[in-house]
C-alpha cells in the first residue's frame, strides 16, 4: 500500500497521521432509551419529551429493550465480544442540553467489546485494497437535547426533543493513517448498521455523527498527543477536519510549540477547526455506576436471537456474488454497499429459478441502466419506478431474442416515464426484433439486389464491407431484426 | 370512647366501618389539630381540601355499601419529598420553592388509592439530609416533646423525617409517610416516641420521590403501633415498573399475619453496637428489650458484624456522592428558583442558583459527593466504600446463619436539643450509627418506642430483619410494643 | 489528604456553586475533619472484595420499545423559570 500512504511534508521531514473514531449512531427505535417518548425526527419543541427526559425530580429510567438488543446485533455483525455483563455509569457534567445533569452511558462494563471492520481503499477491486480497523468498544448512552442560539437575542432556546434517544457510541482503534481510510471506515460501518438495521446512517439528520482523534508522529515513532474534534457530521467533513488538524499539528510542532490535549469544533464554512472554550473541569465527567438502574445481564438465549436475527452482511454478500454468482469483483461490491440496492438486485434474481444464469447481465443492468436513471432523476432504489420484477421481464426479453440490447434501452425508458411492463410496450410498439429467417432473407435479398457493386467488391476480400450490409438490412427493417440473425445470414449469402 | 384525634390507623378504620363516626368527621378532626399545631412548624403546605374530598370518598363509599380502602378515611401528613400533583413540593430546599409537580409519585398514589386523604407537606431535612430537622430552609420542626426538667427547651424531633415524626407524636395525624436514607425514619420515630418502618429497600417505589441517595432511598410508615405501620406499608409497597429497582414481588398481609409469639426465633445481639461512651439509659433500655422478646418465647444469641464501624464512613461517602449527582438537575432551567446576576452566562447561572437555592448542609454533601467522585480519588473513596458496603452486607448474611433478627438501640442517645449539634456535622452524623449499617444492607428495620430516659423523653429500640421478611420484623416489633407499655406521649403545649 | 481553599475552591467550580470567601473558609476544616474521618475505611482490606452493584439481588428489567409518553408539553413547561414559543429559555450560550 506504499503508494497511497498518506504523510505531511513537514520543513523537518515526514508526518504520520494517526485517527481514532467516536462515531454515534442514533439507534433504531421507536421509543427513548430510557423513557416512553418518541424519537420521531421533526417534531414540534418539548413534545417528544417525559417527565423521565425533563429530569423532573423524583424521575427514574427504565430501559428500552430494543435499544440493547440492536446494540448486541450490530456487536454480533462486526465480530465483536459481547459482554453479557454490563452496566450503566453516570457521565457529569452541566449544560442547557442535559437536564439530568449527567448522561447515562457506560464507561467502565460496555455493553459491547473489542471487533473488526473490513474496509477498503478501492471500490473497484476491494479485496486487493482492504485494511482491518479494530473496534474498541461499543456502548449505549443518551443523547442530549439542542440548544438554538438564533432565535432570541440574549437568550438561547431549549428543545429536549432529542434528548434521551439512544446511542451507540462505536469507538475505534487509533488504526487509520489517511482522510482517506477514515472515510471508508465510516462509510463500511455505515453499511453494516444500515444491512443490521441498527441506525439509518442518516447522517444530515444527525442520526450518525463523528469523533475525529486526530494526532502525528514521525514515522513509526512515539503516539503524539492528540485532539478530538466533535460531532462532525458528514464523511467530507471528516477527512476535512483530519486533514486540517494533521496540518496545524505539525505547524505547531515545527513552530516549536505542543499540541493541546482539548476538544475542538470543527466550522465548515471556513473549513477549520477551533478549540471549544476550555472548560477547566471537562474532563472531570466524575463517573460512577448509575444507582437507578442495576446491572445488564444478557442471557445465552437473548445472545443467539440475536445472532440468528443478523442478515447476510455485505462482506459475507460481496463474496457470494463474486464466487457463486459469478459477478466482476466491481459489481460485486457495488451492488452490496447499500443493503437496500443488494435486497433490490437479490429480488430481481428470485424471478429466475437458475439466478447465476442471469446474474452477470442482470448486476451490468442494474449498474449501469438502472443506476444511470435513478441517479439522473435524483432517486434512491427504494424509490425506483421500476420494480425487480418489471426489470426482470424486461432482462427476459432480451435474453430471449424478443428485443435487442439497444431496444431494451429504448423500452426501459418508456417504462420510466409509463410505469408499463416491459411485455406490453414492446408488443403495443411494435419493437419486437424478427428473428424469422426467411423474412430476414428477402430483405437481405433485397439488399444485393441494390447493391451489386458492392457484393462484388466484398466478394473479391474487401471484407470491411460486412458492416454495410448489416447496417442497410437492419435499416430495411427499422432495426427490428435479430442482429445475431442477420449476421448470421449475411455471412451465409456473401460466402 | 378515645378521643378521634388520638385514634391511629386501625381504630379509624374500625370506627368508621362500624359507623360510630364518619370519615368526614375524622378529617375534620385534624384538619383542626393541623390549623392549631402552627407553633410545630410542622406543615409546608395544608391541603385540607384533599383529605375532606378522600374522607367524603370513604363515606360516599360506605353508604353505597362498596367495600373500603385499607386507608380508606384516614388522613395522613405527607413528607414533602413525595411529589404531589397539583401541591407545592419543595424538599424542604428553596431551590424547589414554586415547583408543584405535574405527576403523583408512587406511593402517595398508591397510598390516596388505598381510600387515604392529605391534610399537607411535611417539613423535613432539606432533601432528607439531617438527623435534627435544623436543615429545612423554611425553619425547623419543633418537637412537640419537652424534656421534664421543666425547661421548655425547644427539641429536635429528629430527621429527616422530622415533620412527619412530630405530627404523629402530637396526634395532628393519625399517620404519616417518611422515608429512610440512613434513619430518616427511625430515628425522629425513636426520638418522639413513634412506630416507624424501613422497608426491604425495593419494597416501595421510588418513582416520584425526590432522590436524596437512590441505592439507599427507601419509604415507609409512620404511625402509633406496629399494626398501624404495616396497615399503611401494604398500602405504600408493591412493584412498579417505572422503577428499575423496585421489587417484582407480591406485597405481603403483614396485617394479618402479625404475631407476637417469637417461639423458635433467635434474635441476634450484634457486639459491635455496644459502642463507647453509649449511655447507661440506652444500654439498660436494650437489656430490657432482650427481656422482652425472651419473654415473647425467643432465643436470644450474641453475634457479630465485623464490620459495623465503617459503616458511617462508607455512608457518608457512597450518599453525598449519589446525592451531588441526584441533585444536578436543580440548575434553575426547568423549575424552581433561578438565580440570574446581571450579564450572567449559563454556567454563572448555574452556581448562582445553586448557592442561592441550597443550604449549607446540602452544599456541604454536594461538595463531598463531587470530591469523592472527582478524577483521582473516585477509587479511593468511592470505589473502597462500595467494597466495605459489601462486607457490611456480607457480615448481616453471616449473622442469619445464627439469628432471625437483631435487636438494637435506634439511637445512641434520646432527642436532643434544637441547636445543640448544628454546629459540627461530624456529631450529628453520629446519630446514624445504628441505623446506617442495615440502610447500607438494604435490609427492613423499625424502631418501636421502648422505654423514657430520665428526662421523660421517648427511647426507641430498633429490629432488623432478613431482605423481605418484614413480618418478622413486624411480629417482634408487636412483642416489644405488647410488652414495653409504651403510652407516654408528649404534653399539648403549642 | 488534606483539602486546601484552593481545592474547596475547585469542589465549588465542579459543583456549580458560587460559594462565597467566608464559606470556603468555613468549608477547608468541615471537609478535612468529614474527609480525614471517612478516610478510615483505608483501614479494610478490600482486596478480594467487589463493589456493591445491587444491593438487594435483582435483576435490570427491559421495557418493551413503544411509545408511551411524551406530547405533554404543557406540563413540561408549567415549572419553566423562563419559557418561549414552546422552549425552555436560557442565558445565550457561545459555543
């Protein structure tokens, strides 16, 4: 991997970048984690809200057991110890947004121990550019309400709509060493909480958001210190911040000065990052067990439904498609990032009962055609005018000879704009392709009989002239006819 | 027949149900003694309005033949740590001054679903955090007891629940609810010479009561006997979901059950509790209890809880650092009092409200709690006191190998008076000494008025029993109550 | 160990309680006197010993994920010191 190895040239020398990951990801769930209320995005201010999540005195939490068990799903997905002990601990601190006064997470018993996540730097060829990022931890904690600044002019304004929602804090090793890797590590991450349906990965709504621990080394040298830099919340934010810290680091270094241990904030109208008004208690969090709520005990039976309710995951799906169906390692890994595009083209394949017959034509079809228009009408899989099935008959048309490749374009666009079946549009358009000998050959005929020059001069080897009678046969018949059949015909007549 | 007002739990139900008065005359009755006990201090808030509807409830019930509530027409004073809906709820604290709750914490429910009625909020330690009633914001509660020497010194009625003890000794409420965090409850019981009961720590929800110290926290009864104290726990107990700690268990007829033949108990006399300088009054009271409960067919063993003299300590890191967290909610955001200097940031208002809304004795447990979970000393306080709380746990397990019960003096000295201690903390947390160790063990405990000391003031004797056997608990307790005679009570001077 | 002004001081920061001088003078002997008498558990050897997690054997419950509470802003608000439009109001924050 030399050849992308990420470095700041630095006036003494060389710079390694080492990043860590917080990433939370908002859990799906219909209710709180530790109250009745909803977590419905978009609602009114204070109307998602309990007394639970007001922190009004004498309230209690109480568990959603949803949140636990796709907590222990998404452990199970990335080859994670799962701790069937863990516990609640109370984070300290004050601000407008934590009512309680402290958030409920787990510091010392995470739900959730050390796993892997597969990435990879090429899209195109995964395998031959993969990397193992460990996971440190997973842990289950609450999320806190929002604050608007812009609304009054001396006041801020406190919605805890938000507050109390469940995450799960995934916490990576310092194992990235480029923009580049944090990014596909967000991005396969993001893929698998989306195929285990753990979190919507949607990252504009908040429902995902970053940590980046950010600090240089000389190469192979001592770990520097680092800074953390939060809530950033989209993947190009994220290789911006790493790249913009990884660089003021090394400034600073040069310059003669240290890095600060601190929390920054990273402004993406200006594209920097800047220290967070330093407290001078925050990392004084105080933790200690929560004692409202007793230790998590998970049973071996919770564990294994668990596991027995996990889907096939991209990497395990990637490699079928590759070694049982038969797709280029491109398709392959195009068509399993998003779980959604992966359940789409496997749909599609259930209409066949021999789907590695078609699965190649089917993985370029959908990589290319349907890809093409669902990205030029700005839609996303789900919501594609063309269902698997519709595509499947479409496909089958083809595959058959009914139409041809070029008409099959011709068809799907119709289908776009119609919402037709395939079937009904070539037979109402009359784009059926002839494949029947005897008309193709009169035609054909026809075509020498106008051009006798010209089968002359084919004749004595002027071989380039082949295109030309296919190309005035299929004119005659408006380019309906078999081409493999006429081809085929051709060749027979001119000898 | 008894004067209504000097009627506890039972003997209203009875009267009641026996139609020789009416609910509505028994609420009356005290919302009289509540209007005249101004002088105790006692009430933060009078809601004569609620008992009066909960009394013509009863009586509308039994005209219409409708079976009663076991509470049904006894009105009861409410310390003001359980949020009541629609009713100031302070904590004793001004940081909670104007806060009325929208919600009815679990055990008033429970308690006004049982037929009982409110006639107020009882004044307390501010956030239940005292053991003389001195720490309330809004003035002490004064004893309604006055030492024989004929001094009229004002007396501490005992704490936290203070408000609720004095009520009840005065017979200005046939009962009332307290709640124990390391003897909040027996204590003022033993102090005025009341009946007072920590359940299994579990038994009643905590939901809507004011947290001072959760893994401690535990509600109970007040009242004049043992029958009357598990009358009202059976209505307060039972399992609630909205509490991760509360017990799913089925809340026992302890009623029924009570009796006072303790043939084939042992009760245990643990060593360690014969502490220095205990005074000889104390110590002959609980010989005298070992008498007793002999007399009531038990064993009597001698046992031993190693552990028992780190038992304050532990306490009193493991609450205040619980407590500083509990009590982070009360920032002037939501409720209550907010304190805004001028020009003042979020934080700056923070501290401000925080140092204006708190008392001295909350600060001081606040700065304890933040100092003992502060980064490089969370181990060596916290984590080492939660270890010694296991041993103490572990000693009181051991003890049940050789005794059903142990048998204790309540407090190491009778009531003392208004101001004597206030100035050093250490002193008064001394005051807990029998009663934190069980506390800590989540076990269920009761004082039970024994005896007077030489100044005619109330000296209780407390009981402790295995996790869920409060009848145990209950039926020794009632052999004490049967035997010791206890009838003094204090001289109506206010 | 024994806790100076400074530290009190400090205590009060972490806290959120503006104390005043005369308070945290007060406090540096209170403390000291409170801390250096819990200091005694010191004493116990804890070394094969966990901590207390439950103190009466019980087990965390889980509640079923449906949505049960909430849209009762009314009451939410009914305590609010200062509420606007629907939020709690508090002094401008800078972040």
């Amino acid at each position: 991997m030399t050849e992308s190895t990420y470095r700041i040239q630095g006036g003494t020398g060389e710079w390694e970048v080492v990043i860590g990951l917080e990433v939370h990801a908002q859990i799906t769930s219909e209710s709180k984690l530790f109250s009745g209320a909803s977590t419905e995005f978009g609602a009114e201010p204070n109307t998602q809200v309990s007394l639970v999540d007001a922190a009004m005195p004498g309230m209690l939490p109480t568990l959603n057991a949803e949140c636990v068990r796709q907590a222990v799903r998404t452990g199970l997905a990335i080859d994670a110890q799962i701790n069937k002990y863990s516990r609640f601990d109370r984070k300290n601190y004050f601000y407008a947004d934590l009512p309680q006064g402290y958030q409920i997470s787990q510091l010392y018993h995470p739900i959730v121990g050390e796993g892997v996540i597969q990435i990879s730097l090429d899209e195109k060829d995964p395998d031959a550019h993969g990397k193992v990022i460990g996971v440190e931890r997973i842990h289950i904690e609450q999320d806190a309400g929002k604050l608007m600044h812009d609304q009054h002019p001396t006041m801020s304004y406190v919605d805890l709509n938000r507050c109390g929602v469940a995450l799960m804090e995934i916490v990576s090793k310092p194992d990235m060493t480029s923009p580049k890797e944090a990014a596909a590590y967000v991005r396969k991450l993001r893929s698998i909480l989306r195929y285990v349906g753990s979190c919507d990965g949607n990252m504009e709504q908040g429902s995902m958001r970053a940590d980046v621990n950010v600090s240089v080394r000389k190469p192979g040298g001592e770990l520097g210190t680092r800074t953390e830099t939060k809530n950033v919340n989209s993947m190009r934010f994220i290789q911006a911040v790493i790249e913009y810290e990884a660089q003021r680091q090394v400034d600073v270094i040069e310059d003669g000065g240290t890095v600060v241990q601190e929390t920054r904030l990273f402004d993406p109208d200006k594209g920097e990052t800047r220290s967070m008004r330093s407290k001078e208690d925050a990392h004084d969090y105080r933790y200690f067990p929560d004692p409202d709520l007793l230790p998590l005990e998970l049973e071996d039976d919770f564990i294994f439904d668990c596991k027995a309710s996990l889907p096939e995951l991209p990497d395990e799906k990637r490699a079928r498609y590759k070694n049982v169906l038969g797709l280029s390692a491109y398709n392959a890994a195009v068509l399993t990032a998003e779980h959604e595009t992966a359940l789409w083209f496997e749909e599609l394949l259930e209409t066949t009962d021999e789907p590695e017959k078609i699965a190649s034509s089917a993985a370029n079809w959908v990589t290319s055609e349907l890809f093409g228009a669902l990205n030029r009408m700005g839609l996303s899989i789900e919501n594609s005018p063309v269902s698997p099935a519709q595509a499947a008959e479409l496909l089958g048309l083809v595959a058959d000879g009914t139409i041809s490749g070029k008409i099959a374009k011709q068809v799907f666009e119709i289908m776009l704009e119609t919402g037709d079946g395939a079937k009904k549009i070539v037979e109402e358009q009359g784009l059926k392709q002839e494949s029947d000998t005897g008309a193709i050959e009169k035609v054909i005929a026809d075509v020498m009989a106008a051009n006798e020059d010209k089968v002359a001069q084919y004749r004595d080897g002027k071989d380039k002239l082949f295109g030309f009678f296919v190309g005035q046969t299929m004119k005659a018949m408006q380019g309906k006819a078999n081409p493999q059949v006429v081809n085929e015909l051709l060749k027979k007549t001119l000898g | 027949m008894t004067a209504i007002f000097e009627m506890g739990i039972a003997d209203i139900r009875s009267g009641i149900a026996d139609g020789d008065f009416t609910a509505k005359e028994v609420a009356e009755t005290f919302i009289a003694r509540v209007s005249a006990a101004k002088p105790l201090n006692a009430f933060l808030v009078e809601t004569p309005d609620h008992a009066l509807a909960s009394a013509e409830a009863a009586d509308k019930a039994k005209a219409n033949g409708e079976a009663l509530g076991k509470m049904a027409g006894v009105p009861i004073g409410m310390k003001d740590l359980f949020c009541t809906e629609g009713v100031p709820t302070t904590a004793a604290s001004l940081i909670l001054e104007g806060f009325t709750p929208q919600y009815e914490s679990t055990v008033s429910s429970n308690l006004f679903k049982a037929g009982a009625g409110m006639l107020g909020k009882l004044n307390m330690d501010q956030f239940a955090m005292g053991s003389s009633n001195e720490t309330s914001a809004f003035g002490n509660v004064i004893s309604p007891w006055r030492r024989n020497d004929g001094g009229n010194a004002d007396l501490a009625p005992g704490g936290s629940s203070g408000g609720s003890a004095a009520v009840v000794s005065g017979r200005i409420a046939p009962a009332a609810t307290g709640t124990d965090t390391g003897g909040s409850i027996r204590q003022p019981a033993a102090f005025t010479g009341i009946t007072g009961f920590k359940p299994t720590y579990g038994r009643c929800s905590r939901w809507g009561t004011i947290a001072f110290a959760s893994s401690l926290d535990q509600a109970g009864p007040m009242a004049h006997d043992v029958r009357d104290c598990a009358i009202m726990l059976e209505s307060m107990a039972g399992f609630d979901a909205k509490d991760s700690t509360s017990l799913d268990l089925p809340v026992p007829d302890w009623e029924a059950a009570l009796n006072s033949n303790l043939a084939g108990k042992k009760i245990g006399i643990p060593k360690e509790y014969r502490v220095d300088n205990m005074p000889a009054e104390i110590d002959a009271l609980w010989q005298k209890g070992i008498e007793m409960l002999k007399d009531a067919g038990a064993t009597i063993v001698d046992v031993s809880l190693p552990h028992t003299k780190y038992a304050l300590p532990a306490y009193y890191i493991i609450a205040p650092a619980e407590a500083s967290s509990n009590l982070s909610r009360y920032d002037g955001v939501r409720y209550g009092l907010r304190d805004l200097p001028d020009g003042a940031g979020l934080q700056d208002m923070y501290a401000a409200t925080r140092e204006a809304g708190f008392g001295p004795e909350v600060k001081r447990r606040i700065m304890i709690g933040t100092y003992v979970l502060s980064a490089g000393y969370y181990d060596a306080y916290y984590t080492q006191a939660q270890k010694v709380r296991t041993l103490i746990s572990q000693d009181f397990d051991k003890a049940w190998n050789s005794c059903d019960l142990l048998l204790t003096p309540t407090a190491p000295s009778a009531a003392f008076g208004l101001g004597e201690k206030s100035d050093d903390p250490l002193a008064m947390y001394l005051n807990d000494v029998f009663t934190v160790p069980s506390s800590l063990a989540g076990l269920p405990a009761m004082s039970v008025p024994a005896g007077l000391d030489g100044k005619g003031l109330p000296l209780g004797l407390q009981i402790i029993g295995k996790a869920l056997d409060e009848q145990s608990v209950f039926n020794a307790g009632l052999a004490i109550e049967e035997r010791a005679g206890f009838v003094a009570k204090p001289e109506q001077w206010w | 160990m024994s806790i100076d002004k400074e530290t009190v001081k400090k205590i009060a920061s972490l806290s959120r309680i503006a104390i005043t001088e005369a308070e945290a003078d007060a406090f540096v002997p209170e403390l000291n006197q409170i801390l250096g008498w819990v200091e005694q558990l010191g004493e116990v050897d804890c070394s094969k010993v966990e901590p207390m997690t439950a103190v009466i054997p019980n087990k965390l419950r889980l509640r079923e994920d449906v949505v049960t509470d909430g849209a009762i802003r009314d009451k939410i608000l009914a305590n609010a010191p200062v509420a606007e439009h629907g939020f709690f109001a508090v002094p401008k924050v800078i972040e």
